[in-house]
C-alpha cells in the first residue's frame, strides 16, 4: 500500500532543478519502509561502523592501508613509503589498531604491522574498485 502526499509548493521552490534529483509528489511505500526499519542495526552498531569508516577517511591512513595490503611492514618501512617521522606514522597506526583495521607482531626489537583480516582488505580493494570506476581509472 502506498501513501501520496503532494509537496507544499513553498518546498518546490526551495529545491534547485537540475542539482537534486527528487519526487514532485511523496510517495510512501509502506511496504519498503517497514523492510527497512526492520533491518536498520541498533545505534551501537551504526555508531560503530561510522567510526570505522571515520578512520578510513584520513588520507595518510588510506596510504598506510595501502603499503599494508601489499605486506606486512615496520614503522621504519611505512614510514620511508610514506616519507613520514616515525611517531607520526606510529600515531596513525595506533588509531588504525584501536579500530580494529591493523594487527602488530614482535620480533626481537621490530614490530611488524598488518592488516588486521582479510575483511579489512576486501573493504579496501572494493573502495578502491569503486573509485576507479566512476573515474573511469583501471
């Protein structure tokens, strides 16, 4: 069952043609937005995934995921890739190991970061598919 409701012609006016796509009438599909409701994940979660996709939103952690899908590296390596200081990169490290996106491992004196799973790397190579594709990059 849907619901029609016309658009007050104040709010028509509001809107700017040609840079937003919208409906000239409201149409509610009930149906659709019960499905909806009914699988929205509870504010924890959502909240969570925010801050997990926050973290991604600096570009010199993107990079660092990045040196990090190739290998495993040391703060020493990533921060020759990077051209960075050493306590910046570990900084950036440390926000991207609270976010549960990298993992370390010691040996002797050396601590070796990788991407903390193999979903960390999928949501990383399918971002980046995606951008190159409205991009028209290969």
């Amino acid at each position: 069952m849907c619901a029609y409701v016309d658009f007050e012609e104040k709010w028509r006016k509001r809107m700017k043609p040609g840079k937003t796509e919208f409906c000239k009438t409201l149409v509610i599909h009930d149906d659709l937005v019960l499905k909806a409701q009914n699988n929205m994940p509870d504010e924890n979660l959502i909240r969570d995934i925010g801050d997990f996709f926050k973290v991604l939103g600096d570009p010199t952690r993107i990079k660092i995921v990045n040196a990090l899908f190739i290998s495993e590296m040391c703060v020493c390596d990533l921060a020759a890739v990077l051209q960075m200081n050493q306590p910046a990169i570990s900084h950036q490290l440390k926000m991207l190991k609270q976010a549960g996106l990298v993992r370390y491992r010691k040996d002797g004196k050396v601590v070796y970061y990788s991407l903390h799973d193999e979903h960390v790397k999928h949501i990383y190579e399918q971002g980046m598919i995606h951008i190159k594709e409205q991009k028209g990059v290969k």
